[in-house]
C-alpha cells in the first residue's frame, strides 16, 4: 500500500473522532507549546544579561585587593589594601592588552544642593574612567589629569543627582554641591544608562578626582579597585593573565604564593550569569518536557482503543491480502499524524504566549529556530515511539480470530 494511501485511511480515521483526536493531541500541544516558551524566555535571559553586563564595559577588567574568599571567610583589614598607585602605574607602562586604565575608590554619603538632598556614592577615578565604564558626558566636560594632580574638588555627575538636587530643572553645570560637607563644582553632566542587571541605578553616581576623594572623604592611600579596558573582548583573557602576571611580580609572590588580589573579565562575569540562566531554562524545559511524556502515553492509549475498536476492520484487509506490514504502518502513520499536527498546533500556542509575555510583561524573549526543530523531531519521536507498540500488537492480530472479533 502506498504512504499516501496510509495518509488518507489515516486522515479518515481521525476524522471520524475529532474530539478524541484533539484531546489526544493536547497533551502533546502544551509540551510543545511550553518547551518553546521556556526556551524562548531562556535565550531571551541569555540575550539580556549580556547586553546588560556589555553595557557596564563590554571589555572591562576589574582588578580587587585581596585573596580569593573561599567559605565566606572575612579578610583583615591588611589584605584589602594590597592596591597601591604604583601598582596602577606598572600596569599603565607595561600592559600590552590594556587600552584604558583607572583607579576607582568611592565613598557613600548625603550630597546636598541647598534645601535638597540626596544619598549617594562619590567615585573616586580618572578621566579614563569614562573609556572603561562606556559612559559620556552629554553636558560640560569631564575633569582633566591636572585636576586629578591638583586633588581639584570638581564633578561630574549622573541624572539621577541631577534630578534629586535640581528639581527644578536648572542647568547643574557650575553649581556647587556638598558632599559629606565638601564643596564640589558641577563641570559636566554624564548621559543615561538606567538601571544594570543587578537593579542598581548606574545614574546614582558622583566622579570626582581620585586623589581628592582619597584626601578628603576617605583619608587613605591606597586603591579600592582599579578598573582597565581590554584593547577587545577576544585579547581580555590575556589581559586577565597579564595584569596577574604583573600584580604578582610587584607584590613580590612566590610561585607557592596565593594571589592577594582578584582579576576578573566582564566575560567570566557573564558566562557566570549565562550558565545559571541555562540551568534554569534545562530545568523549566524538563518540566514542560513532562507534559510531552503525557501527550506521548494519551496516543499510546488511544492507539490501543483505535485498535481494539477497529480489529473486524483488521482482519478484513488481512483476508483480502493486506500485509501485517501494511497494518503497522497504517496504525503508525495515525499515531504520527496526531503528534505532528499536535506539534504544530503547540508551536503556533508557544510563538503566541511569547508574543503576549513580550508585550505585556515586558519580559525578554528570543525564539529560535533550534527550539521548533527540535519540537518537531521530538513530536515524529514521540508519535514513532508511543505508536509502535499498539500498530505492532494491531500488525500481529490473527486474521480469523479478528474476524469473529466482537
């Protein structure tokens, strides 16, 4: 018997029970339906927390003081001031993979602009800072090095500030500000980044030269961080290795030495965040997977009721000549007929709730076409495999004793 001919006995069957076929087919449209979606929520994640992290500094490496903290165990104060400025000056003259380099110390306090107020941190950094963080000033000028050399008391500052301490909607540039009772000149005004992937406003933010932070909000010497800017985002494990390789020689490390600093990519960063997205996604996957192994015994189930209905039927195509091979594949087709029309049913299901998550949840997502084949060959293997059993037991029926069958 030709494949086409299966089709249309197949069609005709299923047919004759519509309701029935559709409520075998639901468990395989909510499988399929679901995957999609989970997988489409998954990437979109994947998609967000790298666009989001790229946004803090694509490129961006960011050197601390102190051991790696293993176990939570809490470091004296001697090992977080394992930075110094002539640290940040060995990595600036002998990096090689390193286009931008700053060091970063920051205070918290109530900056404060007449009758307004606000809390906020001020950023102690240079003006490679900008560079290395991606950020730019859309008003006024960033402070120059001879601001830095002078412990000039200017700033730059971000929207959110700009908003809380001019309400009114003034020009900032020029004003004075106080933070934590010193006076700081307002020279420039940086543009809007939002919020990153950690909820943190990137906006709530004060520059100011590193060297007057350090003399008259923090009173130390030494480097919270230093922050550096790859040459790309392929030569960043090299810096990564190069900035160690440097930090260790000049805090004279032996080989047996642990490191008394961290060094870590934006990359690393992200893989981390990716490859905890990912685990999230297998797992949501695997119980919307679930509902395929359910959709799949439904059509086992109704295969075997098909069957039993249809056993006269049976043995009348085996005693005018029809093949147990032809038997087989009829039931077979029927059964891969249902997951496969289920499966596209569960594919249109699961593009629609991406769309509505999209629009009305604001959530990020990404379909791809990896996701719908793989629904699809799962919905063939599903229809192959739960289908077997009942068309083989259909193919092995005795023709006489499916004859007298009632």
């Amino acid at each position: 018997m030709s494949l086409l001919n299966l089709f249309r006995i197949a069609l005709r069957s299923l047919s004759l029970n519509k309701f029935r076929a559709f409520l075998t087919m639901l468990g395989i449209i909510i499988g399929v339906g679901a995957v999609i979606t989970m997988l489409a929520i998954g990437e979109g994640s994947k998609a967000s927390i790298r666009s989001e992290i790229s946004s803090m500094g694509s490129n961006m490496i960011t050197i601390r003081p102190g051991a790696d903290q293993r176990g939570g165990v809490r470091m004296d104060a001697s090992n977080t001031q394992t930075l110094t400025l002539d640290n940040l000056e060995t990595i600036r003259k002998e990096s090689q993979y390193l286009s931008a380099v700053s060091p970063q110390v920051m205070g918290s306090g109530q900056v404060i602009n007449g009758s307004d107020n606000w809390p906020s941190s001020i950023y102690g950094v240079s003006p490679e800072y900008l560079s290395v963080r991606m950020l730019e000033v859309v008003n006024g000028n960033m402070f120059t090095e001879s601001a830095v050399t002078s412990n000039a008391k200017v700033a730059v500052i971000g929207q959110t500030i700009v908003e809380n301490l001019f309400p009114s909607g003034e020009d900032p540039i020029g004003k004075t500000i106080r933070f934590n009772n010193i006076p700081f000149k307002i020279i420039g005004v940086l543009g809007e980044k939002g919020e990153n992937t950690f909820g943190q406003d990137q906006d709530d933010i004060i520059l100011a030269p590193y060297t007057t932070v350090q003399k008259r909000i923090l009173a130390t010497t030494y480097l919270q961080s230093i922050v550096a800017s790859a040459t790309s985002e392929d030569t960043a494990p090299k810096a990564v290795e190069e900035v160690t390789a440097l930090l260790r020689s000049a805090h004279h490390l032996k080989e047996s030495d642990d490191d008394d600093f961290n060094v870590f990519s934006m990359e690393e960063l992200i893989s981390t965040f990716s490859a905890t997205s990912e685990m999230l996604t297998l797992l949501l996957v695997a119980i919307a997977g679930i509902s395929l192994l359910i959709g799949g015994i439904g059509i086992m189930n109704i295969m075997y009721v098909s069957v039993k209905e249809r056993t006269r039927e049976i043995g009348l195509r085996m005693a005018v000549g029809g093949k147990g091979r032809d038997i087989l594949l009829q039931f077979l087709v029927e059964s891969i007929l249902i997951s496969v029309t289920g499966g596209l049913i569960g594919v249109s299901l699961g593009l629609g709730a991406t769309y509505l998550i999209a629009t009305f949840a604001s959530w990020p997502v990404s379909v791809t076409a990896s996701s719908i084949i793989i629904s699809f060959v799962v919905c063939v293997i599903t229809g192959i495999f739960f289908g077997w059993y009942p068309a083989r037991k259909a193919a092995a029926l005795d023709p006489i004793a499916a004859l007298r069958y009632e």
